[in-house]
C-alpha cells in the first residue's frame, strides 16, 4: 500500500482535526508544522502582544477575562465531547485543555513539528499528471531551513491574527491611544478612561463588558447593519452609530448622527483578514477583500484539489464544522467523492457568490455562512457519507443566540443540561 504524505499548516483546533482524521488512515501520514511552541492557535493565550520569544508576531486574540460566546455543547467536536464536569461556557484555558486532550487522546503530538514556521509552499510535478507540493519551513528556535515533499496540503493557519483597521478621515488627528481588540488582555489598564469601541459584534460587545468594570465610560459603535444590543447594559455603557470622523482638538470623536465624545482610548474591534504569504503564486489562490479565489465547498483548491483550506468560513460553530471539512476533504482524496472538473466547480462557486449578493450580503462576506452553516454541514456529511451533525446543535445554538440578544449581560451564566431523550434543558442562574 502506498502511504501518502500529508503537510497540515497549524497545529489550532482545525489543523488538530486534520492531523487526527489523516492520522486514522493507514494509508495517510501526516507531518503537522505549527510556528508557536503549544497547539492551540487561537485558545494559546499570550500575555505578550506583539512578538513572541523566537520574535514571530503574536497570533492569538485571547484575553485574560475570555469566555466562549458559545457553549461546550455547541463547541465540541463531535467525537470528543468536553468533560461533563465543565460549565457550559468556558474560560479560554479550559478550552485550551480541552484542544490539549484531543490531541493527547488521538496521539497526535508525535506528528507535530514545533517552532516551525511555513515559510513556502509550490505544487510541483512528481510525475505525469501526478502534482506533489514542496514545502519551505524555518526552524525558528535554531534558525534553519528545509524542504520537504508532500501528496497534499491542509491550510489551517487560522484567520484571527491580521487585524483590519479601517481607514476614518481625521484619524491621525486622535492623541488618545489607538489598538484593535487583537492586542487587548486586562480591562485594569484602562480604569478610570474614556473608551470607545468601534464595531459591535461578538468582541467588541464582549470587550464593553469586560471593561465596564473598569473604565470610566464606554461607548460602542453599532453599524447600521448590525442590530443594536437589546437588554440591560451596566450604566458606563451607551451605544452609538459609526465614527464619521475626529476633531481637531485630539480628542474629540463624532458619530454619524452627529454626536460626539471625547475619549482616552480607541480600540478597533473591526476584524481581521485571510492571509496565506507562504503560498507560491502558482497555487493559484488569492485573497480578495474577505474572498478567496477560488475555493470550491470553501474548502478545495480547484486548481489543485489536493490542496485543502480548513475553518475559512466565519460566523458558524467551528469544531463541528471543521470535523465536516475535514471528512469531506478526505472523502475526495480516497475516491469516496468524485469532485467535478475545475470548470465545473469554478461555475458553482461564481454561482454561490452571486446569489449572495442577490440576497444583498456584501463581497466581504464570501465566507459568512451563519444559518447556511447547517445545510453546508449535512452537505459535506451526505458526500463524504458520514453521520450529520446532531440537530440538537443548532436548535441549541439558535437559541443561545436568542438568549444572547436578549440578555448579554447574563446569558453565559446559563447552564445547559443534556436530557435523556436526546433534548435539552436551560438553567438560567440569573
Ligand atoms: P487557529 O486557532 O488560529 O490556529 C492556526 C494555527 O496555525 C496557529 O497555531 C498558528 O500558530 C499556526 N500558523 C499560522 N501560520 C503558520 C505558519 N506560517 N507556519 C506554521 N504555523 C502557522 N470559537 C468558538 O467556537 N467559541 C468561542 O467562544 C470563540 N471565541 C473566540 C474569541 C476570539 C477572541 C477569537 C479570536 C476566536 C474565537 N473563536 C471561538 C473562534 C476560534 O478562532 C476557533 O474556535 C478556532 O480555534 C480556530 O481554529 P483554527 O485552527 O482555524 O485557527
């Protein structure tokens, strides 16, 4: 039996899931690079912001008074269930634990390289028709380079580690301090200031909170495109519209309805973008505001199907989905799945772009699945012949979803208790 050789770029929840479904073929090894010292990705916490100690730049977002938006329940992988001991939602360490048993459990760590940096990858030809990929890494902790060859790439390099700051007029006149929630840790650093956040959806509503204990007053930005926060909000929080620009003076910020504030501290909470720098030109996959060209099922490469991207999209239940992938990936490798002709594929993927901008969703959010998450899942399930996601996942994340909009101050204090029948319960503590 031929073994193929597998390349996984990042050792976060996706590359794990990755490297534990390859590792479960006989006919597959994987060799997993991951450039920090600990697996995790985005749950390996660090209390630097900016370079690490073998001077890469910083890629988790987790701050110190993190817990999960979501709960376990919704969060796990679908074959490795967080303890029961666990409350439902979480404090970013745990979660890290947990990521730490998954790749325990599945022995995954002897697959791992640390402190190797995926510095380049280019599909070359083996043989007729037969494509491999070279990959450049850079030992970071000894400072030296190697290739190696592989008969497929998973991409799992995470997306929540190049900031998006946007471009507001008069924005150099503001003397107060200017960060993006990427490099927030401790709300005690800005006690007693005046802050503003801009941009309302899961960190910057998360942030607010986590600095009302501290801060003098909080206002939060709210585009018109994202529903305003419903519910109590401790007293030092308001909400307001966008920033439309900044006076003079410093320190003065005026909103789009023509309010103003004068603030200490501005933090963007504005999202990051994808970035794939170690791919050769000749991978053929860019990257165009929120899009990526061209991926099929926002997973395969068509222009070399053995290339795979994992956890690209963004407003789903992660692990779970990155299961599916992941299933669905190998299911086209091992014959399971015939995909189409680049041409084929290519026109489904135009088609699935244009009808979102019919329904009016904007470029940027080519990768945005939210309630199409679910039939994408069974999707990707149905193909790869595979069992589909429990159902009790969503009816729970929908109405943990509606918990949230009605009372974001509290709704992660609610406990969530699995029930015999299958379904479940909510225990409000507050
Ligand atoms: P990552 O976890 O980012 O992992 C990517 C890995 O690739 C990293 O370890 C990185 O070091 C490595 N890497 C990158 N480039 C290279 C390279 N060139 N060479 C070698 N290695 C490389 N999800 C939830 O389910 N619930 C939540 O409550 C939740 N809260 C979140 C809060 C914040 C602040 C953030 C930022 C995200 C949150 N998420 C949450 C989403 C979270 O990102 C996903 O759960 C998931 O961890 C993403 O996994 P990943 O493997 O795709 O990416």
């Amino acid at each position: 039996m031929k073994v193929l050789n597998v390349a996984v770029i990042g050792a976060g929840a996706a590359g794990l899931c990755a490297a534990r479904h390859i590792a479960a073929r006989p006919d597959l090894k994987p060799v997993i690079y991951e450039q920090s010292s600990s697996v995790g990705g985005a749950w390996f916490y660090r209390e630097e912001t900016d370079k690490d100690e073998n001077g890469l730049k910083i890629h988790s977002a987790m701050y110190k008074n993190l817990k999960t938006n979501l709960p376990k329940q919704v969060m796990e992988f679908p074959d490795f269930p967080f303890d029961e001991k666990l409350p439902s939602f979480l404090y970013h360490e745990q979660v890290q634990d947990y990521l730490e048993k998954y790749c325990d459990n599945f022995k995954l760590r002897k697959y791992i390289k640390f402190e190797t940096f995926v510095e380049h990858v280019k599909p070359v030809s083996q043989s007729e028709g037969e494509r491999s990929w070279e990959v450049t890494v850079k030992n970071v902790k000894e400072n030296t380079t190697s290739k190696s060859v592989f008969d497929a790439i998973f991409v799992c390099n995470g997306h929540y580690a190049s900031p998006l700051i946007p471009n507001i007029p008069g924005k150099e006149y503001f003397k107060g301090e200017m960060s993006h929630s990427h490099t927030y840790r401790h709300p005690e650093v800005f006690s007693g200031k005046r802050i503003v956040l801009l941009g309302g959806r899961s960190s910057g509503q998360d942030i607010s909170l986590d600095l009302a204990k501290h801060a003098s007053d909080v206002h939060i930005t709210i585009s018109h495109r994202t529903p305003r926060i419903q519910g109590k909000l401790p007293k030092c929080i308001s909400q307001a519209p966008s920033i439309s620009s900044f006076l003079p003076d410093g320190k003065t910020i005026v909103f789009e309805d023509g309010s103003q504030t004068e603030a200490d501290c501005l933090i963007f909470c504005t999202g990051y973008g994808y970035g794939f720098p170690f791919l050769d030109e000749s991978c053929d996959i860019s990257v165009d505001e929120g899009r990526i060209r061209y991926l099929y099922n926002h997973t395969i490469n068509p222009s070399h199907p053995s290339m795979t991207f994992i956890g690209i999209c963004s407003r789903i239940c992660p692990f779970p989905q990155f299961h599916y992938q992941v299933l669905y990936s190998l299911a086209t490798m091992d014959g399971t799945i015939e995909l189409p002709s680049k041409d084929e594929m290519l026109k489904e993927i135009e088609e699935d772009y244009r009808n979102r901008l019919q329904e009016g969703m904007p470029h940027r959010a080519s990768h945005v699945l939210a309630a199409r998450q679910w039939a994408y899942n069974d999707k990707l399930a149905d193909e790869a012949d595979v069992p589909r996601l429990n159902q009790r996942v969503q009816k729970l994340y929908d109405d943990i979803h509606h918990t949230r909009v009605a009372m974001l101050l509290d709704y992660k204090e609610n406990e969530i208790g699995l029930l015999e029948n299958g379904s479940y319960n909510v225990v409000c503590k507050k």
